[in-house]
C-alpha cells in the first residue's frame, strides 16, 4: 500500500532552531507525501518516556546530540551503517529498526561540493555519534583519519575500535582536510570554535557539522586563514532524503536527490 502520509519528529538535547522539519515536509511533499513534524528538546532523563511515546503514536523519528547511541537500547534491530558506526539518526516505529544516515549524507556533500577525501590526511574532531559516523564514512573512501577529542583514554579506544588514528595535538596542523563535529559552536557555545586557527596551517578545506549559525567561529577562523569552508546544511538535506527513504522503504536516487536539493537550495536563497 501506497505510503500518502506520516508522522515523523526529531528528538535531541535542544532542537528548537533545527531546519529538520522544514527539509521533511520539502522532501516528502516533493514525493507526494504528507508530512506531520514534531521538534522535541529532552533531557537524558525525559529520553524512554519520549521513546515510548514516539513508538506508540509516530512512524518514524530521528535523533540528534547526544542520544545517537542512547537509542540503541530501546531497538529491536541496528542495521547498516548504525551498527558499523554504533550511532543511530534514523528510526522506523513500526519495526523498531535503526538506521545511520549521517555518513551518507556527509559524503554525498562532499561529492555535491567537489571534495575529494580519497588519499586525504583528514582530522575529525569530536567522537561521538557524528564524529564516529564521519570518521568510518571517510575511511571507507580512501581518506587517512585521525581523530580528536579531550579525553585521551576514551579517544584512544574509539580509534582501536573504528581502525584510525589517534590525534593527540590538534593544533599541531598538517591535515589537508579538517572537520568539526563536536557541536561546539552551536546553542550556548555559539563564537566559540573546538580549534585555534594553528589547526588549519597546510589544510585546504575545513567543514563543520554546525549549520546554525551559517558560519560558526570554527568556519570563520578557516576563512580567514584561506581555507576553503563548509557548514552541515547540505548534509543535514542529504541525510534527511535518506531517512525519509527509510519511512518509505524507497530505494534512494542520487539524481533525484540533487535535483530536490538544488530547488531546496533555490527556494529558501541558501
């Protein structure tokens, strides 16, 4: 049976300024499907009420910082790219199934953006659910990953457990591409940047996760030191046509989903 309308929501720490909902209904209405889309900001401590709720009434949901991998617990199956990444940004109610589109979507705007990360020396910072998505999606296309948080010890075990390399100085420089997926900079860190402009010496490219602002301190202090910059908007788009791909249970179409991009992109003067 033809699939005409869903219920779908995205749940996080704080979503109230998120373009999910806006990127949805554009995608699903393009398809011919109507779309309710609900934006939840919990604590960790609203998160299984929330669940419950959203499995008994909703078709589907994502997820987004921090509860990528607090999900896991309440699924009954963690297919694809979720289980490789252990993170999960996709959810179908009906099958408590989860999925992981944040690495196909990164790298189909790196590939929409001219970006070639194969034999690149790539610096991911930050190792949760997006930072882990981003590193595995890069090294399965010939990228060289290092990676980089605070926490040494829990870094070191995210590295032996992905199969790249640990950073222990970001600022030490020397990548070719760099890339922020820790959050800082976004909410309440908003013109704070995870990295000083000493991480960009010898890079071409530095792209952040962060969408809003447009240009986060991470992207501007790139800027400035002559990289070539990028913010999350076009992967927040990709994964999104993957998700709703999932609620569908449609086969995705790169072609198409450039073209529902490119009029997004002229629809709202991005």
């Amino acid at each position: 049976m033809r699939v005409t309308k869903l219920k779908l929501a995205l749940i996080g720490k704080d979503v109230s300024k998120s373009d999910s909902e806006k990127i949805h209904k554009f995608i699903l209405e393009r398809l011919g499907v109507a779309c309710e889309y609900e934006r939840i900001s919990i604590s960790a401590m609203e998160l299984e009420s929330t669940l419950t709720r959203l499995f008994q009434g909703f078709d589907g949901f994502n997820v987004t910082i921090p509860y990528k991998r607090d999900v896991m617990g309440y699924l009954n199956e963690i297919l694809g790219d979720a289980f490789t990444f252990g993170a999960v940004n996709t959810i179908v109610c009906k099958t408590k199934i989860g999925y992981n589109t944040d690495g196909v979507g990164f790298l189909q705007m790196l590939r929409a953006n001219g970006i070639e990360p194969n034999g690149k020396k790539v610096l991911v910072l930050g190792a949760g659910g997006s930072g882990r998505s981003t590193a595995i999606a890069l090294k399965n296309v010939g990228a060289n990953v290092f990676m980089y948080r605070r926490d040494q010890e829990l870094l070191q075990e995210v590295c032996r457990e992905l199969g790249v390399s640990a950073s222990k100085d970001p600022e030490q420089g020397g990548y070719d591409i760099v890339v922020n997926a820790t959050g800082v900079g976004m909410h309440d860190s908003v013109g704070k940047s995870p990295v000083t402009d000493k991480a960009f010496v010898g890079a071409q490219t530095a792209i952040d996760l962060i969408y809003l602002p447009k240009e986060s301190e991470f992207l501007r202090l790139a800027r400035e030191a002559g990289l070539k910059t990028l913010n999350g908007e076009a992967m927040l788009f990709y994964q999104a046509y993957y998700s709703d791909c999932y609620y569908l249970n449609r086969r995705a179409n790169e072609k198409e989903m450039d073209e529902l991009y490119l009029e997004y992109v002229r629809k709202n003067d991005i």
